[in-house]
C-alpha cells in the first residue's frame, strides 16, 4: 500500500438511521482510537513475578473524533441532534486503500471556536456504544 492523503480519510455519520450516510462537512483533522482494557490474573506462581494477562476479556471501545470548519451543513444539523438528544447513532470513518470501521458511537463533546479574525470551527468527539465491524477494502 502506498501513502495515503489525510484529506481522503472521511467521518460519516448515518443521517437518518436507515444506513444512508453523510460526510461530516469541513473536517481538516480525523482519528480514531481503539483501546482495550486489561485484566490482570498476576498471582504468587507468576513466572519471574511477571504479570499475566486474560487473554480476550477486559473492555474494548474506540475513540472517534474530528475538527474543522463550521459549515452549517445538513450533516451539522444532525451532530447538533444527535448530542443535545443523547442520541447513539451509526458513524463510519473510511480509510482509503484499507477499509471502513462502521458502528453505534455518541458524541461526547461538540465545541464551536472563533476568533474575530478567523472562521469559526468545531471540534467533535464520539465514543463507541457496541460493536464496531471493519470492511476491508
């Protein structure tokens, strides 16, 4: 696989609950995050006192977030929807030349930014609520 363009990465977020997606307008910066918690099962008869973990337990989630622009878009309107109902709604993030990490996320933060000289901006972040699923490409 060769380099991508970050411009290419895209957050998506499923404007009416039936699978039609929407890219979430003005986005300059996207990541994603994927963590796992640990269960530590350490006990007298460890190996060399190391620690030991269980293997497939502890909580996995994923992180997901942006910033950009504010363009008032359609797909604006939805996040403003989404956060200020609690909702928990379908998101993707497509990563071009490797695949698509699809599922329920909420949306924990929704900042709006503006100097007087400059654009006003938003920053947004989601956190996973169930399992997500990756297509690759």
């Amino acid at each position: 696989m060769t380099a991508q363009k970050g411009k290419d990465v895209l957050i998506k977020l499923d404007e009416d609950g039936m699978g039609s997606f929407v890219t979430v307008a003005g986005l300059r910066t996207k990541r994603l995050a994927f963590n796992s918690e640990t269960v530590d099962i350490t006990d007298a008869d460890s190996a060399g006192r190391w620690r030991e973990l269980l293997a497939g337990s502890g909580v996995q989630r994923a992180s997901l977030g942006g910033s950009g622009i504010f363009k008032d878009a359609a797909s604006d309107a939805r996040m403003r929807t989404a956060f200020f109902g609690g909702e928990i709604i379908d998101w993707q993030l497509v990563i071009p030349d490797f695949g698509t990490v699809e599922g329920p996320f909420q949306i924990t933060a929704l900042e709006y930014s503006g100097n007087h000289d400059g654009e006003v901006a938003f920053e947004l972040a989601l956190e996973s609520a169930g399992a997500l699923t990756f297509g690759a490409v």
